[in-house]
C-alpha cells in the first residue's frame, strides 16, 4: 500500500576527507510527513541535494520517484517542490514575476498564481517588488513556489524561519493538507519542538549518519527519558514519599521525574487523596530532549 | 479534497509553454531592464557614440569620406573597448554571482537542464547587448543625419552586427569565467584579466612582433592565425578593412594583404562565442552543487 517515493541505499556522500553523509538508509513514502533532524552540518542539505539530483553519492544509490534523479533529473524534478534554507529572490522582480517564472519552468499554467499567492497569504503584494517584502513574505513566496503544480514529493529545508506563530500554523496545515492528498513531505529543520505533532515519522541525523528514525512515540519509548511531574501541594499536606526524588521549587511546588513505566502508579497514588494537591502538570520528553538524549547516546 | 492518495497525486503531464532556454533568456531581460543595466549601458554607448560622432564628423566636409564612414570608424574603435568590457561586466556575475546570492540551487532543483541555464543567459545577455547597441550607435549614426547613403549605411549596420558578435564573444567568455569559479569576486578578476589579455596585452605583444621582425620575415599564415587567435583582431579586421572604410584606417593596409575574407572573420567570432559556450555547459553540467 505504501509507496516509497523518495529512497537512499547504503548513500555515502564524501567532499574531500569529509564524509558529509554516511551509509545512509532512508525511504520516504507517499503521504507521508518525515522531520529530517540535526543541527547544522549534520549533513541534512547535502541528503537533499542527492534526492535532486544536484549531487552525485560517492557510494549507494539515491532513488527518487522510482528514477535516478542524478540521470532523469529533468523529468523527475517536474514532481518534486523544493524550499531551499534562506531562500532568496532577485530583489528587483515582483512577486507576481517571480512565481511566473518559476512556473513556467514547470509548466504550471499562470491562471493558477492567484490561487498560489491565496494559498500562503501573498494576496495583495503580488505586484510589488520583492526588496520591499518582509522576512516572512519571501519565506512565504519560497513556499509558494515550492508548492507550485502540486508535486508528488516536497521537500522543505528550514520551511517555518521567518514565520510567524500563526503563519506556522497556517504552513504546517498545508503541508497537512498536501500529506493527506498522497504527498511526501520532508521538513529538514532544527526547530525541533515546533515539529511535535506535525511529523508521522522522525529521522535524526548526526555527522552524516543516521541515529534514529521512527514515530515520535517509538522514539520516546527507545529513549526511556523520564516524565517530569510537578505538583501544587494543598496547605495541610505532609509532603509525598520520600523515596521519589522530590524537590522544593521557589514558588513552593514540588518536582520530580520517574521513568515512563512509573509515571501512571505515582499519579494514581497522588490523586488517592483528592484534598492533597491543588494542581498538576505532567510534562512528556519534547523533541528537543529526545533529540539531545539520541546525540549523546551517539557520543558515550 | 480528496482523501485518496491515488487519484490525488495522478501527475498531469505538463509541458512548459515555452521552451526553457527562451524562458530563462525573457528573466535574463528583465532583470536587466529592472536593475537599469540595460539603461545605464545604452545611454554609457549613445553618449560615447555621439561624442564621437559628432567630434569626428566635423572636419570631413571637404575630404570626400561620407560623415557616416567616419562615424562608422570611430564607433568601431570605441567597441573593441568599451563592448568587450561590457559584455565581461554583464557575463562574469551569471552563474557565480547566482550561486553566491543562494538563487542557483533553487533554479536547478527546476526540470531545468544545466546547458538550457548556460544558452539561456547567454541569450539573455546578448539580447541586452544587441538592444544597446543598436539604439546607443543608431542614436549617433541619427545624430550625424539619415540622408548618407545606401553604402555607408550598410557599412555601418555591418559594423553594429560585427560590435554585436564581438559582444557575443565575451559574454561567452565571462560566461565561462563564471562557471569555473565559485565566487563572483573571482569570476570579475578573471573578466577583467580577459580584457587586459585580448583588448591591451595582446596588440601589444603583436605589434612588439612585428616590430621586432620588420614585418617582412614573418610568414602572411602566420600573421593571420595570430589575427585570428584574438577575437577583437578578427573584429578589427572585419570592420576596419570592410570596403568604404578601409581606406581611412591604418589597418585597411593590412586587410588588403591577408587571407581572412569577412566569412572568415564572421566565422572565427563565432568559433570564439560557441567553444567557450560549449565548455561552459560542460563544466557547468559536471558541477555538484
């Protein structure tokens, strides 16, 4: 049922002595949303650039479509979106040029523009110059192009920089919107905590090589990262066990962290007795936890 | 929309609606005109050209050459200057300055082949060219009056198409430089080396030649595969030595004596603009980006 569309074998990328990507295995399939995640320099732009066609592996084999991108690039690259990291336009041109040309690279017809400015919230700055647009108006016209003949494959580099809380929102429904249509998604980011929610599957990537992949959930069972537990403890309160961990925080609430297994018995025996806690809050690894418990999994 | 991935991602096939290179070639253009490239060019041309022209057209009333001769003259060694310059100015910035400013990786990740973004510029480019000139040298050819002759006319039109495919040539050439480097600093030192080596450097050294023999004991073969190694050579012959004005230049001496008929000369210009093209879309074509 599920379609690869996007596959690395066995990839190596080498500039140089540097291996910039190493014995890579990745397939992404259709209708599928994947964060690709490393900080900079993990070697996340050059893994896109090889799904392109821009760069050659140095060893394994890049699948795009079914095809070598490296070889039928042209007729491959028709189906695939693409947002660089910083985008960037010749300043001169207007919006309106600007995504005419690009799609008439594509051959998207031109009628389609209105709606492709509507989509991301360029109506209106159409006919102005793109010197004048904001941070976030030319991050949007990236994505408008990127979205541009409703390609099989999207491939989005840093795609939320720029944007703002609502605009984020606004963006990842449509990515949503274009997963649930039956197209790949990869959102290469290091804003990791944004992606919570957004993502059906999580690759981390470090120096080159791949650390984990999988579904956040997996991911968080793998890491066995403890949940953080903090209560508001009512007035005659004697103070919970001993045993947990608990610490005293400044405003008077009480802290501690158990292992993911522990975490139901301790709230269970918390909420026995309905008059000791005023409040609760129960926060779960993010993104951001996991990410830096799989990179110092790799370092030790 | 529709839930089912099949019928949703069922790709139409989609043919642009021109072809690629021409699409590149109109962006080349407006960019030019927008940034005032094309401007700044045709006006720096028109008031060199008209200087010139009406400088030199002066005192020809009584020598019997037609005013537009002269003008032709003038405004052909104008080009072997300023046009070179020009169009390495215009060439060098292509595809470094492209991939410096972040906007290459996003056109290549376009069902864009690479040789496609090479012509395309370069037409672009030449397109600008030919719109200054024509308009920058037509201004002081105007200037000088239009009742000149059917002869000289043609003359001159002969050297605007010549000054075009001189042009041609270093834009190739820039092109190139702009392919080979990384960075566009690099590519402009190479341009301007390019036109230090083809427009000064190398008379120079031909002229200390011929010098240095007397001019007679070099072979007339050798002579004119000398000429033909340096495109403005090629220009200066074909439009120096072109009847009408051959006889109001020095080199008009020359042309009488070499083999390179204008066929030729047409010929080499073009083996100059199409052999750095042909190595810029290669190099170009084998670069990882």
């Amino acid at each position: 049922m599920t379609t690869t569309t996007v596959a690395l074998h066995g990839v190596t990328k080498r500039y140089g002595p540097i291996a910039a990507v190493r014995e890579l295995d990745l397939a992404l399939h259709a209708g599928e949303v994947i964060a690709l995640v490393g900080h900079n320099g993990a070697g996340k732009t050059t893994q896109i650039k090889m799904m392109l066609g821009l760069a050659r592996p140095t060893e394994g084999r890049v699948e795009l479509l079914g095809g070598d991108p490296a070889v039928h690039g042209l007729a491959l690259r028709r189906e695939v979106g693409y947002l660089p990291e910083s985008v960037s336009f010749h300043l001169a041109l207007t919006g309106r040029e600007t995504l005419g040309f690009y799609a008439r690279l594509k051959g998207v017809p031109l009628s389609e523009l209105d709606q492709a400015f509507a989509a991301v919230g360029l109506t209106g700055a159409e006919g102005r110059a793109i010197g004048t647009y904001s941070k976030g108006m030319r991050q949007r016209l990236g994505l408008a192009q990127a979205l541009l003949g409703r390609p099989r494959v999207l491939i989005l580099d840093e795609p939320t920089s720029g944007l703002d809380p609502a605009l984020r929102r606004e963006f990842y429904a449509i990515v949503a919107a274009r997963a649930a249509e039956g197209a790949t998604v990869l959102l290469a980011s290091h804003a990791l905590t944004e992606l919570e929610g957004r993502a059906d599957r999580v690759v981390i990537v470090n120096r080159g090589a791949k650390i984990a992949d999988g579904t956040l959930a997996d991911l968080r069972a793998i890491a066995r990262l403890p949940v953080q537990i903090r209560i508001r403890p009512a007035a005659g309160f004697a103070g919970p066990m001993s045993s947990s961990g608990w610490q005293r925080l400044p405003d008077g609430s009480l802290e501690a962290e158990v292992e993911p297994a522990g975490k139901l018995p301790l709230l269970a025996q918390l909420l026995a007795d309905p008059g000791a806690v005023t409040d609760l809050t129960v926060t779960e690894p993010t993104l951001d936890d996991l990410y830096a418990h799989f990179l110092q999994r790799e370092a030790a | 929309m529709s839930s089912l991935a099949d019928t949703a991602i069922v790709p139409a096939p989609r043919r642009p609606t021109m072809p690629t290179i021409l699409i590149l070639a109109a962006k080349e253009i407006r960019e030019g005109f927008r940034n005032r490239w094309v401007v700044a060019t045709t006006l720096l041309l028109a008031a060199l050209a008209l200087t010139l022209a009406l400088l030199g057209s002066a005192p020809t009333g009584t020598v019997g050459a037609s005013r537009l001769d002269v003008v032709t003259v003038s405004l052909a060694s104008l080009t072997i200057f300023l046009v070179p310059l020009i169009a390495l100015l215009l060439s060098h910035d292509a595809i470094a300055g492209e991939a410096e400013r972040g906007t290459l990786l996003l056109l290549l990740a376009y069902p864009v082949g690479r040789t496609a973004v090479i012509l395309g510029k370069f037409l672009g480019q030449l397109a600008i060219l030919a719109f200054a000139t024509v308009l920058g040298y037509g201004a002081a050819a105007l200037a000088v009056g239009w009742n000149l002759g059917l002869a000289a006319w043609g003359a001159f039109a002969a050297m605007v198409g010549a000054s075009i495919l001189l042009g041609g040539v270093f834009l190739a050439l820039g092109l190139l430089a702009s392919t080979l480097v990384r960075q566009r600093s690099t590519a402009g030192g190479i341009a301007i080396g390019l036109w230090l080596l083809f427009v000064i450097l190398y008379d120079m050294a031909f002229l200390g030649l011929l010098v240095a023999t007397g001019g007679h004991s070099l072979p007339p073969a050798l002579v004119d595969t000398l000429l033909a190694l340096n495109p403005t050579d090629a220009y200066r012959l074909l439009t120096l030595g072109m009847a009408g004005t051959g006889g109001l230049t020095g080199i008009g001496a020359l042309a009488g004596h070499t083999a390179l008929t204008p066929p030729i000369l047409v010929a080499v210009l073009l083996a100059w603009t199409a052999a750095p093209l042909a190595l810029a879309a290669l190099v170009f074509s084998r670069r990882e980006l």
